[in-house]
C-alpha cells in the first residue's frame, strides 16, 4: 500500500499545527464560529447531535494492521471505545471532545493517516471495488488512479470551496461493488480494440434529495488524460454550480439541467483550451510509479489438489463453516486463497443489537493482529460498512473463520437482508429525521432464520434516516427512509433500486408506515416475492427482477390491502 513521503508527512504534520492553533483560538474566543467552521470541516469535524464526530479518512478503503491499532488506541483514550465504518470507507468516531481533535490528529499523523477533505465542499475520499487487485475479472488495479487522484486532490486550491461536495469512485471490472454511477465522477477503466487502457467516464449521479444516475461522458478516456480530463470537469463545475441554493449546487443538478450533451461540450471545450497535452498529462513513468505503491505480497504456492480435498473436507463437517464460506469469501485470480468478508453486521449479541458498520477497540485489535498473521498486514473497509481480508490462503481459512467466531465478526449473513446499510440517524446526526438503530434491531428480530434469508437469496435493504440518503436508500433492492410526522418518527419504502450495473433509483410503495409496523411491513413484501417469484432449475428470479417485470403493484395491495 501507499506509504508517505517525507513532504506527505511534513504536509500532514503542519496541518495538524495548523489546526491545533485554530482550534485553541476558537475556544478562546479570538476566532468566530463562521470562521472555524470551513477549518473544522475540511479537518473531518462535525457537530452532532450530542457530541463533535471526527470523520477518519481511509483512502480507497485500504487500511495497514498498525493504522488498525491506532484507531483503536485512539477510541479507548478519546471516545467511548468503537468506531462506525461509513459507505464511503471512512470511519467516524462519534464521541470526540473538540478541545482533543488536534491531540487525534497528532495520533493520526504518527501511523499516516488524517482527516482532511473529509467533509467540506471539496473532493473527498476516492473509494473503489473492495477486490481492487485481487479480482479474477480486473482489467486492471484502479488503486494506482485513485491514488493519482488522491494526490492531485488533495489540498488542491481550485477545488477547495467547490459548490458543494464532490465524491469519485474508480473500479476495474464490468461488475460495479463501487456504486459508481450514482457518484458525482465514476470512473470504470476499459481497454479499447487496441488494448490501450483507459476509462469511461460517468458524471452527475448522486443521491440525497434530487437523486439521479450519472451520464456517460465520455466512452473511452486515454489514462494518459485522467487528471486533465477531471480537471476540465471540476473547473466546468465550479463555474457553472449553483452557489444560490445547496439543494441544487450539486454537480447532478447542473448536468441534468443543461443535459448530458450540453455539459459534454463544456468540458470538452475547456479542456482543450487549458488542461489537455499540458502538464496535468500523465506518462508511463507517472503509471509506474503509483502502481509501485500496489505490488503483490509474497503469495505462496500450494499442492491445490491436496488444499482443496482438506477444504472440502471441512465444508462438509462443519455446516455453520460451509454457509459462512459460501456467502462471506470470494474467489482471488491468485490458486489457493480466497477473499473474507467480515461482517459487520452481527446483529443481536446477547440480546443487544451491535450497530451495522460498528466495530470495538478490542475487536479492531484483534482483527489487525489477524491481518498480520494471515492477510499480510492490510484491512479493507467497504461500501457495505464491512471489512475485508484480501489474501487469506485456503489452508489458513478455516482457523480464521474460527478467530472470527470468537470475535461476533464471523456472521454468515453477508449479500443477505440483514447485511443491511444502516446510518447512525436520528440517535447520533444532527440532520436525521428518524431513528434507525431501533428499526433495524426490529428487523434482525423478524428475520432471524438464516436458512430462510438464504432462500430469499441477494437482497440489499438500505435505510437512511434523512433524505440525505447516506445510506444509499434510493439504490436498495428495498430501501428505508426515516421520515418525521409532527414529531413522530415514520418510514417511507421503496423497492427495486440498484446500485449495481444496471443502476437505477427504487419506487416509492406509498404512504410512510409508523415505526412499529416496519418489519412486518418488509415481512408483506417478502411474502409477495416468494409467492411470485419465477425458477427455472437452479435459476431464482432475484427479488429486482421482479420488481423490474411485475412493477410495485402486487407489493403495495398486499402492504396496504
């Protein structure tokens, strides 16, 4: 993985500095609220509901074992002992005192990490497929791009008071586990017929309030013109956003009302006239250097023969470990090791239902010092508020899953209805409307049979507590929207949304439902896709397919009679 230079170090360290001063002026009165305000949120700050929030970064969700420790140092010394992991592969800490920010920031910097560009109106953290490198169908590594990205973003004076946020996601396969289309950027690398690599480039998708798929902008960008090609975007954006009214400033607003065409056009003409064949051109040289940041670990070889007999042997002994292999590792282009998702997703433990996306100091300890012994040092976190092992080998995989058991990380529920994207809501954000703690542990409650989630097969449940959608409740098979009645908390669903390749925005069922009618509610819908559902063999109609063929009707007689 990337690792800092002595100016990334020197640039991190005097931010810090430069932080802690501001901070120390603020409490001291000397500097107003309206000021520290752009300086506390481009450090990663919010006010929440109870307490400040410090949003980590983790750039492409990529994470080292000591990086781990520290976070977890850092959430028993300044915080209440855990971290929430978020869609966008950062992790927050919710109860941070502001006067100890600068003094966590120091920490950061010790084992390279921060928090700028976290929040603000600037580029924020580029996040891409959790496999990046690993994957069978790569056409090739993204991570070496969005590093690239990352460093010409980062602290870039021309993009740091942009309209309102910017987010881009770059990934390397056909298959999107990056939501890419709904990003402001999204960035899919392609070989043309000459076997020159490049990208698609995709514009304008984003969710919250107006939510929109992005256009195709350009069908096969040059990497040789990446950073020029973005900077044409983001100058095109920065002149004609809306600065009026934040509702409408994000860039999904200004392509879809002057039209993919039309704002095509803008950013081919700017970039032709200051930005291509200029010194943002990257060279083969420029390639090399960043994919240096990303080499292959020392994979060993195996006798696969004997490794998949012992495998098998296993899978077939132990049930529990089978349903776990099945749904929570995924294959690796290398023989004889697998992917491992953990779940972050545990549900109730002990009768208490643990937070999706939430994770211990203890529980991150133990989890770096797997990754040292079988994963060669990394964590990846992901769109889904899981984690990762890239490179765990077939011969390690069950002792794993067996660490992981101990852990309550080791959940075989991953791709399933509870393998939901849950925001912390009203509980936690300043902005929420509705709880959403609560409704998610009334779901884990209704649909506790993993034999029966396993019939049901992929479903991906979303739930945001605002319109703000930070849990993607737009994109879900069934998404989940807290909403507020004269001071009651209420739940608006909609079906058949899909962040995937055939990205597009779910229906709205009908009226909000109040909070105690949520799961059986979601139980009515359920019923209707198993009743309705078309097979063909082994072939299961998946739940957006139906949607996509009978529409929402069926769903909202049986809901609403």
């Amino acid at each position: 993985m990337y690792q800092y230079t002595y100016a990334d170090q020197a640039m991190v360290d005097e931010r810090v500095a430069q932080f802690r001063d501001q901070t120390r002026r603020f409490l001291a009165g000397e500097l107003p609220e309206e000021q520290f305000l752009p300086l506390r949120l481009q450090n990663g700050l919010y006010i929440q509901r109870h307490a400040p929030m410090l949003r980590i970064a983790i750039p492409y969700g990529l994470l080292a074992s000591q990086q781990l420790r520290k976070i977890a140092d850092i959430t028993r010394q300044y915080d209440k002992g855990y971290g929430h992991f978020t869609t966008r592969t950062n992790i927050q800490l919710n109860w941070v005192q502001l006067e100890d920010v600068p003094d966590i920031l120091a920490e950061l910097a010790s084992v390279q990490m921060h928090a700028i560009q976290t929040s603000g109106n600037c580029i924020r953290n580029t996040t891409t497929d959790p496999y990046a490198g690993i994957h069978r169908e790569e056409v090739e590594d993204p991570r070496p791009y969005c590093e690239i990205i990352r460093q010409w973003s980062t602290f870039h004076p021309e993009f740091a008071f942009l309209p309102r946020k910017f987010k881009i996601a770059v990934i390397g396969t056909e298959q999107d586990r990056a939501a890419t289309q709904v990003h402001d950027i999204g960035l899919h690398v392609r070989k043309n017929e000459a076997g020159e690599v490049g990208f698609e480039v995709i514009v304008g998708g984003g969710l919250g309030r107006t939510p929109i798929i992005g256009k195709v902008i350009c069908e096969f960008l040059p990497r040789t013109h990446l950073l020029s090609y973005l900077d044409a975007v983001l100058r095109v954006y920065n002149l004609h956003g809306r600065r009026d009214n934040k509702y409408k400033a994000r860039i999904k607003i200004l392509v879809d009302s002057m039209g993919a065409e039309q704002f095509t056009k803008l950013v081919e003409e700017e970039w032709h006239a200051h930005s291509k064949d200029g010194e943002l051109t990257l060279t083969d040289e420029h390639f090399a250097k960043a994919q240096s940041y990303f080499t292959a670990p020392n994979y060993q070889s195996f006798d696969e023969l004997a490794v998949q007999g012992e495998l098998q042997a296993k899978l077939q002994q132990d049930k529990n470990f089978a349903n776990w292999y099945a749904h929570n590792t995924v294959a690796h282009k290398v023989a004889g090791y697998r992917a491992v998702i953990i779940s972050l997703k545990a549900g109730l433990v002990d009768g208490k239902y643990v937070p999706a996306g939430d994770v211990t100091a203890e529980q991150m300890d133990a989890l770096a010092d797997l990754a040292d012994k079988y994963s060669f040092g990394e964590i990846r976190s992901t769109h889904q508020q899981n984690l990762v092992f890239a490179d765990i080998a077939l011969t390690d995989i069950y002792e794993v899953w067996q660490q992981l058991q101990q852990l309550n990380l080791a959940r075989a529920n991953i791709g399933t209805l509870t393998d939901m994207i849950v925001c912390p809501g009203f509980d936690y954000c300043s902005l929420a409307n509705a709880t959403t703690h609560n409704i998610a542990e009334q779901i884990e409650k209704q649909f506790d049979d993993l034999d029966y989630l396993y019939d049901l097969g992929e479903i991906r449940l979303n739930m945001s507590g605002c319109m703000n959608a930070c849990a993607h409740h737009h994109v879900g098979d069934i998404g989940i929207l807290g909403v507020d009645k004269k001071g009651e908390h209420w739940y608006q669903i909609s079906l058949g949304g899909s962040s995937g390749n055939d990205a597009k925005l779910g229906k709205i069922l009908g009226k909000a439902v109040p909070a105690d009618e949520v799961a059986q509610t979601l139980q009515s819908i359920l019923d209707v896709y198993v009743d309705t559902r078309q097979q063909s063999g082994d072939e299961v109609e998946g739940f957006g397919e139906l949607v996509e063929r009978v529409g929402i009707d069926p769903f909202k007689e049986r809901v609403y009679g």
